[in-house]
C-alpha cells in the first residue's frame, strides 16, 4: 500500500555504504535533507566509542522521492557511504577477488554474546565475517537517517520525540526530572546523554575502568514521545497494538534486551491503586478535557495511545567484543581460543538511546499515517482536523445527556 510507512535498509559494516528506502511519506512533506546528517551525529557521538566513529563522519545522501525540499509521495531512497571503504574494498568486493587475494580478516573464533556462532550455523559460513558485517549495529546508522525524516512529519503535527540515558554500569541518573525543559539540553550537551551531571561523571568514570580492563558496559535509556493524539494504535489485534509495535522496534536494536512501558516491570510488584492512573477533568480544555496526575501507563492503555506522553524505557547488555577476550573455540577444529577481538566500542548506550529515539519516532510515524492516512499532507492533516473536531463533539454530547 503506498501509504503506509515502511522501510528497508541494505548494507554490511565494512561494505561500500548502507542503503534505505522508506515508503508512504505524504506527498508535499517538506523535508530539510540537512536534518539527517546532524541525526547521524547524534548516533556517532558518545562517551566510550571506538576509533570507526571518529574515521566514518557519516553524511546521507538522498537520491528520490524528494524535489525542491518536498516529499513527492514516492519512495525516497538513501544512502551513507563507508569512509573506511577503501581499506575493506578487496575484503568485502562484490565480486569474485583477484585470485593471489588472501583474506586478512577471516574471523573463525566465535564472540560470546555476538551473532558469530549462531549466524554461522544459520547461514553455513564457515568466515563468520560474514555474519558480523550485517549483524553489526552499523545498519542503525540507516535506520537513524530513516528516523530523521520520519520526524520532520511528527514536527507538522507538534508532535516531539526525545530520549536521554538513565544508567550505564549500574550508575543510574537521578529521576524526576525530565519536566524541566533545561534537563533536556544537559541531555544533548552531554557525551553520555544524561541529564544528571553528577551520574554523567560516574558514568565516565566507569567505562574508564571498563576500557582499562579491557571490558565493555551496556546502561539502560528512555524515550519520551509528547503531544501525540489519543486513539494511535488498536486494540483489535495484537500486531497493531501500539506497544507491542513500540516493544518490537526497539528490541530489534541490537544488543537491546528489554523493553518497558511506562512503569514497566515495577507494575508486578504494586497494587491496581498505585498503578492505574487516575482521570480527572479539566474542563476548560474543549478539545481533550481529561487530565492524569500520573502517567504509570507511559501513554499507552489497550495498546492505544491515551494522549499522555509515550515513555519507552530499554536496557541494553555489555558490548560482546572483548579486547580482554572470553574463551572461545576455533572453528572448525574446536580447538580452545580466546574469542575474536577487532575494533569496537566500550559503551555504546548513548548512541543507542538515539537509535531508540529514531524506533520510537518511525512507529509513531507509521502509526499517524494509519489514522489520518491520505497521500498528501494536506489530506492527513483534514483528517487530523476533523478527528479532533469529532473528539469534541463527543464530549459536548456527553455534557447535554
Ligand atoms: C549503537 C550500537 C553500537 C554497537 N557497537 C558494537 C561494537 O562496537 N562491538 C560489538 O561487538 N557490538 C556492538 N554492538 C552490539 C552488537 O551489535 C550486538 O550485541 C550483536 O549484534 C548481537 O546481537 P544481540 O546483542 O542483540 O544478541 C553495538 C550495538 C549498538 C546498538
């Protein structure tokens, strides 16, 4: 269907460049194209990133479904090339190598915690170079550019998404603060993308250590998503539940290992009264007269949004390559090894947490485009218009009764 949003993305680590291509953008969306690069950025930044984050200084470079700054209501393509290519152009040719070529870079002693060994037997490669190069977190870097435009049609709607680090190694960030508008651009100013500046040094510190050891530390973040609509998502069907759309995206990073609502897990512990949040009323709010002190349920009841903020919380584990390496057995002799070890990062949370960011906005995204539908932007946002008038007409009904 051409308007419902999806994507794709193409593209090994080491390969020439990542490709994307995303469908059902509204035509007459007008996108900034600059917007995308600063997006990668955010990803590439980070306390505890390898040397290839320094080497790669990603750029986007869209070739259709855009022209004169607006989206044309066809699929935009886009891709991000490799700057190290070529120092991997014989290693990972597309073709056949030269016949005197001799891989330097065969990998043959599987990761702990890696797709290594598991991809190996899935796939039969007997170099599980061939498994890394795609089950690298480098694709995210696709899926953040993707996130990028996908936010610039949340923005017509008011709708704003952002995500901050709230643990690394254990060192969790004060709560309670994420109302205060200033606490968000700590967040973006921060190299460990945590608004508690205190626990941003412990965090430091921590992956100092880490690195010393020759370890790696993985942390939790969160995303908050605010003005959203009520009514995104459904209760009909488990697949178009909004939180288990939110839930599948972000544990599709890799390296993320849960992925909360809300309060999430902690709601096993309280009774219904300490979790369920209260309606009151605000009357003087025509449009949406109904106000919650609290927000235990992070926007979502019955997989439907319920116009407070959406708040997605996810833990991700330690980076699997060790330079201190775990054992580990060669294959295919089996012979004991200490595991592979190549180039990597300590701590990955902080560019994780944007990658998390750009998830949440894709199924966010993807969700409005379901509800307002149309192939233009001004058809979605008729549709956005006369959804709100219904809403209110509800409740003005409700009054006279
Ligand atoms: C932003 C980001 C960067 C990552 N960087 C590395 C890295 O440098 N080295 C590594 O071994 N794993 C890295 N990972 C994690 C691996 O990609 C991941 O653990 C691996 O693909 C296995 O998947 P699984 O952890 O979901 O089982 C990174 C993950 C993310 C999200």
């Amino acid at each position: 269907m051409a308007n419902r949003l999806n994507f794709y993305t193409a593209g090994e680590s080491h390969g020439r460049q990542l490709t994307a291509v995303l469908t059902g953008l509204p035509a007459g969306l007008p996108v900034d194209v600059s917007r995308v690069d600063s997006e990668l950025a955010r990803r590439q930044g980070g306390y505890g990133r390898g040397r290839r984050m320094q080497i790669e200084g990603d750029c986007a470079l869209i070739t259709s479904g855009i022209r004169h700054g607006r989206a044309l209501g066809t699929p935009l393509a886009l891709s991000i090339e490799n700057r190290d290519w070529p120092n991997w152009e014989q290693e990972m040719s597309v073709t056949p190598p030269a016949p005197e070529f001799v891989s330097q870079r065969t990998v043959s002693v599987p990761r702990p915690g890696h797709a290594d060994l598991a991809g190996a037997a899935k796939f039969g490669h007997r170099d599980m170079r061939n498994v890394l190069e795609r089950a690298s977190a480098r694709q995210t870097a696709a899926s953040v550019a993707v996130g990028a435009i996908c936010r610039q049609l949340l923005e017509q709607f008011d709708i704003e998404v952002v995500s901050c680090v709230v643990n690394i190694a254990g060192i969790r960030a004060a709560g309670g603060l994420r109302s205060d508008e200033q606490f968000w651009t700590r967040v973006e100013n921060s190299d460990v993308r945590c608004g508690d500046e205190e626990a941003a040094q412990r965090m430091r510190e921590a992956i100092d250590e880490a690195a010393r050891k020759g370890d790696t530390v993985g942390g939790e973040f969160e995303v908050y998503a605010r003005g959203l609509p009520p009514g995104l998502g459904s209760t009909a069907m488990w697949q178009e539940r909004l939180d288990s759309r939110l839930a599948a995206a972000v544990m599709g990073i890799p390296a993320i290992k849960s992925v909360e609502i809300g309060l999430g897990k902690a709601v096993a512990d309280r009774p219904g009264s300490q979790v369920h949040d209260p309606i009151a009323v605000d009357r003087s709010n025509r449009r949406w007269p109904f106000v919650r002190p609290t927000n235990n349920a992070g926007g979502i009841e019955g997989g439907i949004s319920n116009g407070e903020p959406i708040v997605v919380r996810a833990a991700m584990k330690p980076i699997p390559t060790l330079t201190q390496p775990l054992p580990s057995v060669k294959l295919p002799d089996l012979e004991p090894q200490p595991a592979h070890a190549e180039r990597s990062d300590v701590c990955a949370v902080p560019a994780a947490s944007v990658v998390g960011e750009a998830m949440v906005i894709f199924v966010l995204a993807q969700a409005m485009r379901e509800k307002f539908g149309g192939d233009s932007l001004e058809d979605m946002k008729a549709a956005w218009t006369s959804y709100w008038q219904r809403l209110q007409e509800l409740w003005q009904q409700g009054e006279e009764v």
